[in-house]
C-alpha cells in the first residue's frame, strides 16, 4: 500500500542508469579522457608533419574508441554486448558527424593558414585550438543525441540480467 508521502516522491531513476546530472558530468568527464587520448594523437602527427586531414582523423579514431567504452559503461550504466543497430551503429552515426565537424573545421583552418607560413610550432597550436574548439561547439549536441537515441533505456542491452 502507497502512503502519500511516498505518492509525491519523484520517481527514481532506473537501476543502473544515473540521473540526468550525473550521466552529463560522467560524459564530459570520458569525453575530457578521450579528449586528452585525441590530443596526444593530434601533436604527434602533427609534429611528425602530417597533413591536418590526417591528423585531425586519427586523432579523432584514437579518442572515439576509449570514448565508447568509458561513456556506454560509466555514464549511461550500459553493460553487456552493445546491441549493433540499436546502440552501436547510432553511436557511430553521432560521433562520425561530431567527427567530421572536427576534421572539416581543422583542414579547412590548414588551408585558410597555409599562406602565413607559420612555423611548425604555431601551425600545430592554431590547429590544434581549431580542433579542440570543434569538440566544445558539439559537446552538448552529441551528449543531447546519445542520451535521447542511441543510450536511452538502460536494460536494453544483450547479456544484461535486468
């Protein structure tokens, strides 16, 4: 039997998913990790001397991976074998346009600069605050299309008990 007091509590969040402030500290935190993963990437390549199509790519690559992983367990509460088209294949579709937004926006500041000829230290921080600034311009995007499509409902995974 329901006592009104427990009748005018808020419900709870599902088991295994964290209330909205939570989910959205929990995913700038993993995506600041994958952040720093991608930002190791980027100054590497782009001392080595590759072109900002490349690296701003891989660097991309070398952060969505971890990204994943960290964001899908520790921020949505998600377990068990991502389920391909419901989760896994969105996902990629969020991340492959928050993606391209950072490569498109850091090789087209690589031509915009090229005429400068600025030297490798100052090319590598130019592009690199391009690169960084993509991410902050779609971070609350892409945190709004994961939580709302792609990570939804918490028990909906394959190999999860609930």
């Amino acid at each position: 039997m329901r006592t009104a007091t427990a009748a005018a509590e808020p419900p709870r969040a599902e088991f295994g998913r964290p209330g909205l402030g939570a989910r959205f500290l929990r995913a700038g935190t993993s995506s600041a990790l994958a952040t720093g993963v991608s930002q190791l990437t980027f100054i590497g390549l782009s001392v080595w001397g590759a072109t900002p199509a490349l690296t701003s790519a891989l660097a991309f690559l070398a952060g969505a991976v971890p990204n994943f992983l960290l964001a899908r367990r520790w921020a949505w509460g998600r377990s068990g074998t991502p389920a391909m088209r419901r989760e896994l294949l969105p996902y990629v579709a969020v991340i492959a346009a928050t993606g391209l937004t950072a490569v498109g926006l850091t090789t087209l500041t690589g031509h915009l600069i090229e005429p400068l000829a600025l030297s490798g230290f100052w090319r590598v921080v130019v592009l690199d605050v391009v690169f960084l600034g993509s991410y902050a311009l779609v971070f609350m995007l892409k945190f709004a299309l994961l939580d709302r499509f792609v990570f939804r409902d918490a028990a909906r995974t394959r190999g999860s008990t609930s």
